[in-house]
C-alpha cells in the first residue's frame, strides 16, 4: 500500500487525476483522495487513520511535502506523529520552498497566498486586507488578475480551504502556510515590493483611514504584526490611537511588550508605548482582570516620565527627529518637568517644541492629529497649574474638539480632554462649564464600559468643589468618602485639603478647618511657590476664608506676609486681612484691585461679598444691599454661592431676607442647571449656615501693616527685648512704638492691647 522511495511527480499522473497546473511543479501533484494520497506517502501504514488524514489535511494533499516530511522524521528518528509546528517547519525542506518568478497567472496568485499564509486567521476583515496588500504590492500586469479571481483558483487548487466552523472565511494548510512564509522577495518583473512589504502597506494604511470608532478587524491586524515582526506597524498605530489601542486590540499589550530592544533604542514613540503596555499590564495583574475598559480607567498613563528621552529636542543628532518623535518628546519633557514641579521649565520645553514643529522642512509631514491632541493635553495641564486658566481653557477645548471629530467613540484624549477643562473652570470660576465637562465625562465614561473616570481623584475634587458651591453638605460628605478610596494620578497640591477644611467651616467645625490647614504641608507651601507655579488663586482665597472663619488672625496675617503683590490670590488675602482688622480704606483699595483685575468671578465676587459685610458692619444697609445685589450677579457667572457663605451671619440675616425677591437671586439658581435647586433652597441653606465670620471689626481704628505684625509679636511670651531683637530695633524704640500702639487703641499697657485684640476677634 506503500512506497518507500521518493515519489517522482511525473509517476504520480495516475494517483493524481486531478487536471495538472502551474503550482505542480511548486508543491508537487495533489491527491484526488486520501487514499491516493497514502500510496504516495512514504510509511503511510505505520500511521493511523487520523494521523494520516491529519497529514492529508496539513499537507493541502500534496504527496510531495508529506513524504518530505515523513522521510525527514525518519531519518531523525522522531516519531511520525510528532506535531511540533518548530520541528516540522525545520524538517520541510528548502527546495521545498515555492519561488515567485515572471508575470503569469500563477505567480500572481502564489502571491496573493503568501499574504494569506501571514494571516493568523482568515476573517473577512483580514481578507479585505489581503486584497488591499495585494493591491499595494504592484504586481505585474500579466499576473494581475483580480485577488477575486486568484482566490478562487487557490480555492480549487486546495491551497486556501474553507473551514466548518467558526468565523474563518480561509485557512490554509498549515504546512503551506510554512512554506509561503519562507518567501521573503520575489522577482522584480512579478511585483514591486515583497509581501511583507505589501502587507505593512496596508496594514498602515487601514489604520490611517479607519475610523476611530470602529474597532473590526483590528485584533487581527496587531496579530498579523506580531506574525510579521513590522514594529514600524505598531509605531504609526500608536501615533494615531494612542491608548486607545488597548481596548481597541486587547492584543496589543502582547505586541508593544515584544517590541526588541534594538527597536526601542531609536524610537521615542514606541519607548513611550510600551510603558504604557507595561502599566496595562502590571494593572492587569493587579486587578485580577481583562476587561480593557476597567484597566483603562485604572491606569495612570499621565505620568509616565521616560528619563531617556530628555535633552533629544535640543539635541544636535545625527538622526533627526520626524514630526510625530518632536511632539512625543516634547510632551514626555514637559510632563517630567511638571511632575517635578518645574512648570517654567515645561511650559519652556512646549514652546521649544512647538518651535521645531513649526519649522519643519518643506514637505516634511506633520505630526498626527492624536500627537497634537495630547501634546495640547500637556500644554494645558501645565497652563492650569501656572494659574493662567483662560489660556488653558482654550488649549484643552482644542483637545476636546479634536475627540470629538475624529475619536468620539474613544476614552482617549476625551475623558482626559473634559476633565483637564473642568479643572481649569474650577480656578476661573466657571461653575456652568465645570458641571457640563464633568457630566459629559461620566457619561462617556459609562458609554465606554468604565464605572470611573481615568482620573477619578481630580474628577471627585472638582464634584466636591461644586457640591460646596450650591452648599450641598450632604452630597459633600459622600464625596469626602470616596475621595479617601480613589487613588490620587497627578499631583493637586493644596485643592483636596482646601476643600475638606471649606467643608468642615460650614458644618461649624472652623478649628478644625484652620488645624488641617495650618498642619498640611501642601498648603504652608502655597505662598511660596510663586507666581508662576501657584495653582489657584481661587483656593488662596478660601484658604484666607477658612483662617478668617476660625478666627486665626495671626495665621492669616502671616500669609499676606509670605505674598507678594503679583502672586494670585494677594489681594484678596489682603482684602480679607484688612475687613479682619477693620480697616476699611485698605479694605476698599484691595477689593478694587480685584474688581478691576482681571483674576476671575470668583475672586470679584468674594471682593463684593467683603465690601458688602464692611458696609453692613459700618451701619450703611442701602450700600450694603447695592454691594451683596452686585455680588449675586457674580454668583450667577460662577454658578457659587460660596460668596455668600463668607458673609457673617448677620450680614447674611440681615441682606438675605430683604434681598429674596430680586430677580438676581433667580439667576443664581438657574446656574445649577438643577430644578431642584430653586432660590428659595439656596436661601434657607445659607441662613441655616454656622457663623463664618467670628470678628465683629471696629471699622474706626485701622492699624498699619508694621502695626499689626507688632501686635501679633506682642500676642506671645517673649520679652520686649527679644522682640526688639526681631524687629532690629533696640529696646527704648519698641517702647516708643508699643506706646504709640496703645494709644491708638485707647488701652494702657501690653495685657490690655493683648485683651483688646482678642475680644474683636471672639465679638
């Protein structure tokens, strides 16, 4: 039933009724059937019916590779049955190996096999590309029949089968698989470029042209990478999908982990793509999870910083960076000098960068949209943290526009697009704006199959943030709770401390407020910092507001001293310094500095709410209720009533009531976008309200700068003679001065100045 001597094709007619073609002389003569097929097969009867059927089904029923392989195992002494895919891909011979030769038919469809043989399945969007790679390969005009029509002959020459199940559309024997694989060229007169180069052709173009909501068939194409080890794939997917190949191929975590070192080292985009694999990855393992869209959410991409690549976008190299490499090392500076707290430092790399990129050779491609998008990402976190929101608003709106046209139907740079915005409102006073980013992010969010955001810490600042701007405590506390389990992903300096202390003032806890403050590092840094790196000068402002409600006059003080004029955020700690002390000229210049700066509604607002409670204390109620009517008006731009709250409780009885019919008060409520939320709800929340200003100021004795501080040196137990020490002044001159001091004050000795001070803050 068996031969034992090499099967000579020109013998195998009779085994082979099959009509002869041009891919005998390749692969050998096909069996019309297996059994045939074991007549031909060398130690066919030592196999068994499976195997040999197995063999008859691997081999495309080509005697000639089956024997090849059967008589190879022999020899090496291996058994016949031995599957190894290694093994037998190294026991099928070279000559064995088809060559892709001239312009005919047949050339024509080989190649089009060989893109078939790449493919890891063969589903419909694979075949589409195959046709599209055979397309890109410029094959002959005398082989170019139409991939159509060659699959159809490959079809009947058995070497593309049609599978039974699953959503194969083709396979191809995996031993011809082997062998097609093997051709790495072919013949200048078939085609142009070789398959693999055919391939990656396609392959980039298809993501090029593919729409970013569509995720069909790209699965299959980062395998199809990894089979054909073209990295330079994975680099231009990455450059328009960003992180969004993660849910887009789950198997692109695989694909970006096996890029070789010796790629990596001269390719800033792929460095940056596996590490953020590295990060999915190390999520993935921590979680105990594959659903992309959880690990997504819970993996921190903004802060990868890649120390390798710093000093590549001034350097002089003899490889110059392309477009889509200078954004990317751009945005990686930028972010390690952010994270570093160098946000001159940052802001300086971007404009370096966006220099380069605007400077690029006469038809040198620019960067892809998604490069630009996150390099805007950057540029505006950068700008929120140097205070200069409405530049920053403008940048992150380019960022969201940008998702919105090209990748609405990706997390990324949407979520985080939304998300930067809001934080951005939150320091200029956008309250409106605030709550549409943050809404739109969470509903996008759960549209994408994530039940948080990808920065759900900064996202809960910002809720927390607005629940104390409608005084919802309620909702505020809830927040305050899921705060202390969500993982901080970038660093937000004193906004979560400000914001508890904020909370625990009008919950009548203003000790509390002042201790937490006093005691975070986060925040005694504040004033220091400078101009450039100071975050909000809307959370000076509370921060002034919480010492204030607590009654820390001296801590207050000793924060207007660690200013400067041109930090953000000064005046009104000086504004709020000046109402402490009842100084009402200093008061009222500070306040205008803010009314006619340009530090956002906020700031004004809460200058309007200072020159109001002034005007109440003094006795002047028609100016007063001009003051806190005009102040509502602001309340309605920022969509906050934390103005109000900074009221004392009797400005706040006395202003609310005879206020409550003035349309103003209808406007700031229909800034929540709430129905429930009426003017009336806001009303009795803000009477109900604790005290928030404890002092009862003499608006009649207003004390110098050089005053106060001597007074608060005064306030302790160190001698006249250590003061003076401090002050560098001998001892007889502090006299003459705390002599002058008591005068003005209308007391006679230091206990009594001391007591003085201390009734107008507990009156």
């Amino acid at each position: 039933m068996t031969s034992t001597s090499p099967v000579d094709p020109k013998s195998n007619d009779e085994a082979t009724p099959l009509k002869d073609s041009g891919f005998d002389s390749r692969f050998g003569p096909r069996a019309s059937s297996i059994e045939k097929f074991a007549e031909a097969v060398g130690h066919s009867d030592e196999l068994s019916p499976t195997a040999l059927e197995q063999l008859f089904s691997c081999s495309g029923g080509r005697p000639r590779i089956a024997d090849a392989l059967v008589r190879a195992r022999v020899k090496a002494g291996i058994p016949l049955t031995d599957n190894d895919p290694d093994r037998i891909d190294a026991m099928l011979s070279p000559a064995l190996t088809p060559k892709i030769e001239g312009a005919k038919r047949e050339s024509g469809a080989l190649y089009l096999l060989t893109l078939f043989a790449w493919a890891p399945r063969i589903t419909s969007a694979m075949v589409d590309l195959v046709h599209s790679a055979f397309a890109a390969a410029e094959l002959a005009a005398s082989a170019g029949s139409s991939p159509e029509g060659l699959t159809s002959l490959l079809l009947d020459e058995g070497l593309l089968t049609v599978p039974t199940d699953g959503d194969e559309v083709f396979t191809v024997p995996p031993m011809i698989r082997m062998l097609m694989r093997r051709i790495v060229t072919c013949d200048s007169d078939s085609a142009a470029r070789s398959p693999r180069e055919a391939l990656g052709a396609a392959i980039s173009d298809s993501i090029g042209r593919q729409r970013s909501g569509r995720r069909e068939g790209l699965t299959e194409v980062v395998d199809l990478v990894l089979e054909l080890r073209d990295w330079h794939v994975l680099e231009r997917t990455w450059a328009r999908r960003s992180v969004n190949v993660f849910i887009d191929a789950p198997s692109a975590v695989e694909a970006y982990l096996r890029v070789p070192e010796d790629v990596l080292a001269q390719n800033p985009i792929l460095i940056l793509a596996r590490s953020a694999a590295r990060r999915i990855d190390s999520t993935r393992t921590r979680l105990g999870t594959d659903d992309m869209p959880t690990l997504l959410s819970a993996t921190d991409f903004s802060s990868i910083v890649l120390p390798e690549m710093r000093g590549l976008l001034a350097a002089e190299s003899e490889r110059r960076l392309t477009a889509d490499e200078m954004s990317v090392v751009t945005m990686l500076e930028a972010r390690m000098h952010r994270l570093n707290r160098e946000n001159e430092a940052a802001l300086n790399v971007i404009e370096v960068g966006r220099e380069r990129l605007r400077h690029l050779g006469a038809g040198e491609p620019g960067p892809t949209l998604m490069l630009q998008a996150e390099l805007n990402l950057e540029h505006g976190r950068n700008l929120i943290v140097a205070g200069r929101f409405p530049e920053a608003m403008c940048v992150l709106q380019r960022v969201v526009h940008f998702a919105e046209i090209y990748a609405p139907n990706s997390p990324h740079p949407l979520l985080a697009g939304l998300v930067e915005a809001a934080l951005a409102g939150m320091g200029h006073g956008h309250g409106s704006d605030m709550d549409r980013n943050l809404e739109r992010a969470r509903e996008d969010a759960r549209r994408f199959g994530m039940a948080a955001l990808p920065d759900e810490y900064t996202a809960l600042c910002i809720e927390l943030m607005r629940s104390l701007d409608r005084l919802d405590l309620d909702a505020a506390r809830l927040i305050i709770i899921a705060l202390d389990q969500a993982k901080p992903t970038q660093f937000l300096g004193p906004i979560p401390h400000v914001l508890r202390s904020l909370c625990f003032v009008y919950e009548g806890r203003a000790s509390a407020a002042a201790k937490l403050l006093v005691e975070s590092l986060q925040v005694q840094l504040l004033p220091t910092t400078g101009v450039l790196s100071a975050r909000f000068s809307a959370i000076v402002n509370i921060v002034s507001f919480v010492l204030a409600a607590a009654g820390e006059g001296k801590a207050l003080q000793g924060l207007a001293e660690r200013m400067s004029p041109p930090s953000p955020g000064y005046s009104v700690v000086k504004a709020r310094q000046a109402f402490v002390f009842g100084q009402h000229d200093p008061l009222w210049t500070a306040t205008g500095q803010l009314l006619a700066g340009d530090e956002g509604p906020r700031l004004k607002n809460s200058a309007m709410a200072l020159r109001a409670d002034m005007l109440h204390h003094e006795g002047r109620s028609a100016e007063a209720l001009e003051a806190f009517v005009d102040m509502l008006d602001y309340c309605a731009i920022t969509a906050s009533v934390l103005a109000v709250t900074q009221l004392s409780k009797s400005a706040r009885e006395a202003l609310i009531p005879v206020s409550a019919d003035c349309s103003e008060w209808e406007a700031v409520a229909r800034s929540f976008n709430s129905a429930e939320l009426t003017a009336a709800v806001l009303q009795k929340r803000l009477l109900e309200l604790p005290e928030t200003s404890p002092v009862s100021p003499d608006f009649q004795t207003d004390l110098t700068p050089a005053e106060q501080s001597l007074l608060f040196a005064i306030d302790s137990s160190k001698s006249i003679a250590q003061i003076a020490r401090e002050f560098g002044v001998v001892s007889g001159t502090l006299k003459n001065r705390l002599s002058a001091l008591y005068r003005k004050l209308g007391v006679r000795s230091r206990a009594e100045a001391v007591a003085h001070v201390h009734r107008g803050q507990q009156s």
